[in-house]
C-alpha cells in the first residue's frame, strides 16, 4: 500500500494499490436514464475517473478514484467538487500511478479529511484538473440500497448499486441483475387509517421472487423490505400489514435489520406508497392528501385499484386479499349539457384529495360500437388536481351528439368504466350533481360549463375550501448549512431570547444555535455536537436507540421541552411523550428530568403519524383565548396552580393535523384543554406568537408546505392558510421557527428539513406584521436586552420537577385539579371525561362555538432579543 505525498490537512488520505487484484468484470445493470452514463475511454479519454461514492453509508462520505491509464499522474492543483463550485474545500495532491486507487474522505470534526463538504441524497461529483476542466463528473440519485454507486467492469463499465461497499478495491455489483421474470406487481389497494396495510397483486401469467423488494413512504429513509423466499403468485392478491415481518432500513448504520412494516411505515393521511424492485428501481407509487373515507368512515374505504392490478385509483371498500369494490370514482361526471347550448359537452371534476392522471380518458355515449371511432383521447401529461374539472367538448373530444333517452360513460385509459349518468328529455338547462362531484344528478339552474354547478338557484359559485395566500414576505430562502451541521433526521426547531433550538428524531440530539436577525446562525459554545436527549429507562442504557424526538420547544422556566411519538427502539408502538431536558446539564446525554405521556389522551393514531411538534405558551397571555373542555368554561390559567412553567404546552398531531393543549404537571400527569382544527389534515411544526395570541401550524411537502396561523379569539380560531415561499422546494420540512425581533421590516423564519445531510435548515424573511408582536433590533452600541440565556431559569432556585412533593399540597392541583388525568407512579395520563374518545379522530377542533371569552387576562409581550448578527464562515 502507498501513500501519495499529501499536505497536512489531507495526510488521511487513502491511496490503495490496485496491482494483484483482479477489478470485477461481470455485467451490471446500467444507471437510470436521468442518470449519467459512464463512457468506455478512448484515446483522448482522462486516464482518472471516478470509480466509486459514497453518499448515505454508515461512515463519513466518500469518493474512489482510480487511474486507469498507463503513466502516473500529477494531482497537484487539482479538486474535487459536487454540484456546487467548492473552491479551497476539496483540493487535491500528490501523484496517482497506474492502476492505483486514491480514496477521499469528508472532514470529520477532528480536521481529518480531504474534502470540506457533504454528499446529499442526489448530487453530482466531479474532478477537475489544475486547469479547472472537467475530468470526470456523475450525478447520481438517491436510490443505493447501501447509499452507494460503483462503477463496475474495470473501472470503465456502466455506474451501478454497489452491493458491497469497496473503498480503495475493486468494485462489486454482481447482485444487481436481477433474473428476467414475465410476472409482475402492483400496488393495488391502501388503507391509512385506522390500521395500516398495503395490498399488491401480480397482474403477470408467472410467479414472480419479489424478495428483496421494497416499500417506501414518502420518505427514502422509511424502508421495508420483504423477506428471502417471497413468491407472489399470478392474480395474488398479497396485503402487508403493521405486523408483517421483513427488513427494516436502519438509517443511522445504514443496513437492514429484522423487522416489521409498522417499524419502518406508518402511513399518514398526506403520504405515498411507493416500490422498488431489488435494483432501486421505482416501479409503482401512489400519493394522496386525506384519508379515505365512505360517508365519513375510514374504517369502511381505502384507496384501490379498479380493475384489480391495472385500473386507476378510485375510492374503494376495505377488501384486504380480496378484489377491489369500487365505491365511488376519484373522479366524476359533474355536469352535462345534451341540448340549447353550441355544443354537447360533459364536465368531470376530481373529487378527491389527490392528483389524478386522466390521460387517455375518453367518453361513450350509448351506441360504442357505432361511436368507437368517434373519440379522442385526453392528451398524455393531463393531471386532474383536486377540485379540478375538465370539459369534454363536442368536436374536440368527441364526434357525436348526445340526445333523448341517452347517457354518457367515462372511460380511463384502459377503456374501463369509471362513471355513468343516464337520462330521459332533455334537461331546460343542464343536468349536474349538487353538491358537485358528490350529489344527486339533477337540473341544475343554469349551465356552468368549467365551473361549480349552479344548485338550487344559485350562481355555481361555491366555496372550494380555504383560501391560500401568498407568502407574507420574501419569496427567495438561503440554505444555511450548505456543508451540513447536522444529522440526516432534522426535524423541530424553536426560537427564544435569540437562540434557534433544532433537534434531531433519529438520535434525539439537541442544538443550540445563536441566531441573528437576519437569519444567520452559529453554533453556541459547545453545542456543535449537540446534546442527546434520552428516556428515563434509557439512564444506564447509553446504547439505547431513544426518543424519536420530532418537536423542540423551550419554556419561561429555562428548560426544554421535547415532543416524542414512539421509541427508536419499538418503533411499532406509538408513544406520544413529552420529555423535560435540562440544557445545562453536563452531555453529551442528558436524561429527561421529567417525562409525559400522553398517549391515552389522544387519538389512537399509527406509530409514526404521532406528535410531530410541541410549543409553549404562557398561561397569562391565553386567559379567555379559547374554552377549556376539561372544565366547560373560558381558559384560565389559575384553574391549574401547579402547571408547569405556568403555561400551555401544544402538541401537533400529524396523523389528523389537530393541534392539542395540554397543561403539565408536576406528578407527570396532564389535562387536555383544548383540541383545535387546522383545516388541513397533517401537521409538522408549531410556533406560538405570545402578543398576538396566534398559533402558526405548517404542514409538510404531504400538503404542499401549508402554512396555517390559527387567531385564538376565544371562540371558533380564525385560521388562514399560507402558500410557501415560492422559491422554498416543497420538501419533507418538519421544523419552523419564527422570530421575534424585527431586521428592517422583516423578520427572520426558519424551515428544518428531515432527510438530508446538508441544506437541512433554511431561513426566509417574513413581513414583520405577518405573525403578530415583534421587538426591533436594538441600533449598533446600545446595550443588549438584560433578558436570562435559554436554559437558564429567571429566577434564582430550581425549576420544579415532576414528582415533587408538594404536587398535593394544598393550594396545588395535583390530581385533582379539575379535568386532571389521574396521578400515577409511572406518570402515565388518564383520559378527562370531557375529552374526545380515545382512538376516534376528532374533525370539529375544539368546542368552542357560541361561547363568549370572559374578561381578558393579560397578553405576554415580545420579549427583546439579541440582535448580533453571527454569520455561517463560508
């Protein structure tokens, strides 16, 4: 082995012979189509290529090179580089001889490396000479089993999944070609709630080895694998429920381990199903917003395939291992015009909560053997979203006219039938359902072609839901860790006294992070390692997976507060819990000083669609905001004297997107005060504006980055909807954080993203006005704000703690305290008889209409913040 001459920062540098061994020379699949082929090297060909990356492994990222030409080469000058110009951050030296392989590796903390920057999920990495061209460059996607992509056949073959990772040897994609089979599979059927479960059929004439095959959500990180020896045979209809068993990614090693699908999927109501076959290879996916319901039971529907293996999705019956019943078409007849108008037309409208693809659609009237050649199909690429319609129009879509005693059938692509509608006379205007999409068909009061039906006299306009606004604020966001600070499972973030909280859900890890006005951050003293947030029962148990801590939040008693859904180590049980973390104890693990759970009080929800965010707000600034259903009256935060921190603790719930108020106390128990809908069905991250009592709810990429800010005005919440920034991806963003201090007049927002190594924490400016009170920047040379440092208390004495003895004392709450959950010694909640039965997911928000607030109690300020305006080094 021989080590190029290397200068001090890269000396880890790892250069390996290749002399004596023998480089893999069996075929492999080629790369996908969006990818980069590599091209067999001619005379004029670079003699260094890039032979093997590593982006998502269980070690640092990595890049192999290899000199497959018959001189040494001079890297002096030369660098690596992704899909940004990195200059001074991957240079390279020394000389590469024949045949010889030279490994690179990202720093680590200790300095140790040779480039100074992370690889992401899809990304491109090239070499450049010391004259700046491009030697050799690939741009890869994220679909590597072990996170890794080699190029095979003596280092000049086609790019492939590696299937062992072979830094520094020769390449090994042997397993990637999979044995030809005339069998096939498909999604066929899904149910997202209440149970969990998946159902493909093989639509093909052979059994097909569907071993090593794999389900996602919509999340890459999310993987299940079915076990070696699964056969699915032709016109099988197989279901994979929760307790299915098989492999289960492990994100944080990056290999597969024994267990079952609930581990690694619960599906949500804004989710995908997505399959892969065993070489990465997506092979059938489906998206949705909303679970499916029948007259409001999702127990009764799912969404299916009809027909059965090759139909479109429609809303179906539950028939797991069974074929689909069709209960009523995703897409409709709307309306129909058969007579006084221009021209015959017929209207469809998308009446679910998903997009649906209606290329190749086309309508019958009642002669289709006399019509067959009269149609013309819908264009390819015709997307019907929710609450679209589209018209069907005499002469463009169609060659016949629609008369007496005749009907119109809507046909897919396959030339199934999706909807009909008959008739007798001709209707004196048009014939259309009311309510649109879902109603009776009847004569409408006058032809709405391309618009809502005009129903019982009215003018067809009829609210479509919602409204969205556009983002209060800049359009344009920056990326604020481009060479990455954190893990890959980023999700909550919180903002007080100018610190930005983020954590991590895959690790429980905790940052601390100074935050500037303009949105630019710094780690904290100490805090670039972050410190772990661990269970109780984990306190002797350092090597515990831990909390899968989604939310962050921290509270006026200078502690933090953490939102978990399930434990990392059972990660098929839901497990809502609340840990109390003390940021001034020593790390890196600190463990919870208190915990909540908070299971029974809320909906029975799958184990991954838990509490996805927590927020604090203080007690006082929510007198009158909204009825307390633990005690029937106007919130007041005198009624819970030994609540913790002296406030209210939201909690979001991703699985309906309700958000759910809790005042903790101090013997581990809770009460349930308030349950508020958000007019969208899934929820991420909140954010609480104390002087304008106004909570800020955004959705994931699963409903489109929705924001929603719900006005607590002490009856019904006022809630509008907020678009995105434009220019922000609509991303897995699990974390927000909004600021309180004001830079101009804008302010500071902050977006966390689950998934990704770097460009993980993103900042936008917001109108100063747009979420409520703010407090200026104090001008350069005045004095900052005398406010203490998160996590230290404000007042001198311990905060206090979850079993404390004076819980029951008299003048406290305790357990009975009104609508308390029952104390125990484990801590865990009861269910208050005022709240909404457990395992029913409640759809009103919170019983609070035609209730008038009492007299209001005082509004918490804005508190100053530190202005110092710390910028990431380049």
């Amino acid at each position: 082995m021989r080590i190029p001459t290397r200068t001090a920062a890269f000396a880890s540098c790892l250069a390996l012979s290749a002399f004596g061994l023998s480089l893999a020379a069996t075929a492999a699949p080629s790369s996908p189509a969006s990818i980069e082929a590599a091209a067999t090297p001619s005379a004029d060909s670079p003699s260094i290529i890039i032979s093997e990356i590593v982006y998502n492994g269980p070690g640092s990222d990595a890049v192999e090179i290899l000199n497959v030409g018959s001189e040494p080469v001079d890297l002096d000058g030369w660098s690596l580089h992704d899909d940004k110009d990195r200059p001074g951050l991957g240079d390279l030296h020394g000389t590469l001889e024949p045949g010889e392989y030279l490994v690179l590796t990202q720093v680590d903390d200790a300095g140790n490396g040779d480039f100074d920057f992370g690889l992401g999920k899809g990304d491109r990495v090239e070499i450049r000479d010391a004259d700046g061209a491009v030697v050799d460059s690939y741009m890869y996607d994220a679909t590597a089993p072990l996170g890794a992509w080699a190029r095979c056949g003596d280092g000049i073959g086609d790019w492939a999944h590696a299937t062992r990772v072979t830094l520094g040897g020769a390449n090994d994609c042997t397993a990637d070609t999979p044995e030809p089979s005339s069998g096939s599979m498909a999604i066929n059927e899904i149910d997202s709630a209440p149970a969990d479960w998946v159902e493909f059929v093989n639509p093909g004439d052979e059994p097909l080895d569907i071993s090593g095959y794999e389900i996602r959500d919509n999340s890459d990180d999310h993987r299940w694998r079915f076990p070696d020896g699964t056969v699915i045979q032709p016109g099988q209809h197989l279901v994979v429920d929760a307790k299915s068993d098989g492999l289960v990614f492990n994100d944080q090693t990056g290999a597969y381990d024994a267990g079952t699908f609930e581990t690694a999927i619960g599906i949500g109501s804004g989710d995908s199903i997505r399959l892969f076959d065993t070489t990465g290879k997506e092979i059938d996916s489906f998206s949705w917003q909303g679970h499916a319901a029948i007259d409001g039971d999702e127990a009764a529907a799912t969404f299916g395939r009809s027909p059965d293996g090759v139909g479109t999705f429609a809303l179906t019956e539950a028939t797991p291992g069974e074929a689909n019943i069709l209960s009523r078409p995703l897409v409709t007849i709307n309306e129909i015009e058969s007579n006084g108008d221009a021209t015959d037309w017929v209207e469809i409208t998308n009446t679910s909560s998903t997009p649906v693809d209606i290329s190749g659609w086309t309508v019958m009237d009642n002669d289709p053997v006399g019509h067959a050649a009269d149609v013309i199909p819908v264009p390819e690429g015709t997307v019907l979203q929710p609450g679209e319609m589209y018209v069907f129009d005499t002469g463009t879509h169609f060659g016949f006219g629609l008369g007496k005693n005749d009907h119109v059938e809507l046909r897919n692509r396959l030339g199934a039938r999706v909807d009909i509608i008959e008739w007798g006379d001709h209707s004196a205007t048009t014939l259309g359902r009311c309510p649109d999409g879902t109603g009776d068909v009847v004569d409408t009061a006058a032809g709405t072609k391309g618009a809502p039906n005009a129903c019982d006299g009215d003018t067809g306009e009829q609210p479509t839901g919602p409204d969205t606004e556009d983002w209060p604020g800049a359009q344009d966001p920056t990326v604020l860790d481009e060479k990455g600070m954190f893990l890959e499972d980023s999700s909550g973030l919180d903002y007080r006294d100018g610190v930005l909280w983020a954590i991590d859900n895959g690790t429980g890890t905790i940052w601390k992070l100074n935050a500037a006005a303009d949105g630019t951050v710094s780690f904290a003293d100490g805090w670039a390692d972050g410190k772990r947030g661990r269970f109780q029962r984990d306190a002797e148990n350092p090597s515990a997976a831990g909390p899968d801590t989604e939310g962050i939040t921290a509270a006026s008693d200078g502690l933090l507060y953490a939102a978990s859904e399930r434990d990392n180590g059972d990660k098929g049980v839901n497990q809502n819990t609340i840990l109390q973390v003390d940021p001034n104890a020593a790390g890196p693990d600190v463990v919870a000083s208190a915990e909540w759970d908070l299971t029974e009080l809320l909906p029975q929800v799958s184990a991954n669609t838990g509490i996805e965010a927590v927020e604090f707000a203080d007690g006082a600034g929510l007198e009158g905001a909204f009825v307390d259903q633990a005690t029937g009256k106007p919130f007041t935060i005198g009624a819970y004297p030994d609540a913790v921190s002296g406030g209210v603790f939201f909690t979001a719930l991703e699985a309906n997107g309700h958000v759910y108020a809790f005042v903790l106390h101090p013997d581990g128990t809770a009460t349930l005060v308030a349950d508020l809908a958000t007019g969208i069905d899934g929820a991420m991250a909140l954010d609480y504006r104390e002087g304008a009592r106004t909570l800020v709810v955004h959705a994931d990429d699963g409903f489109d980055g929705v924001t929603t800010r719900l006005a607590l005005t002490g009856g019904e919440p006022e809630i509008t909807h907020l678009a995105r920034p434009a220019g922000l991806p609509n991303s897995n963003h699990e974390g927000m954080a909004i600021s309180d201090v004001c830079d101009g007049d804008q302010r500071a927002v902050w977006f966390f993203e689950d998934g990704v190594k770097a460009g993980a924490l993103t900042t936008v400016m917001a109108d100063c006005d747009a979420f409520g009170a703010v407090v200026e920047a104090p001008a350069p040379g005045q004095p900052e704000p005398g406010q203490p440092e998160p996590g230290q208390p404000e007042q001198p004495g311990e905060p206090e703690r979850p079993g404390d003895a004076s819980a029951n004392a008299p003048g406290k709450g305790g357990a009975d305290a009104p609508g308390t959950a029952g104390a125990g010694s484990t801590g865990s909640a009861q269910q208050p008889a005022q709240a909404a039965p457990s395992g029913v997911l409640a759809r009103t928000g919170a019983e609070v209409g035609g209730l008038i607030a009492a007299a209001g109690g005082a509004i918490g300020l804005g508190i100053a913040m530190r202005a110092r305006k710390v910028r990431l080094k380049d």
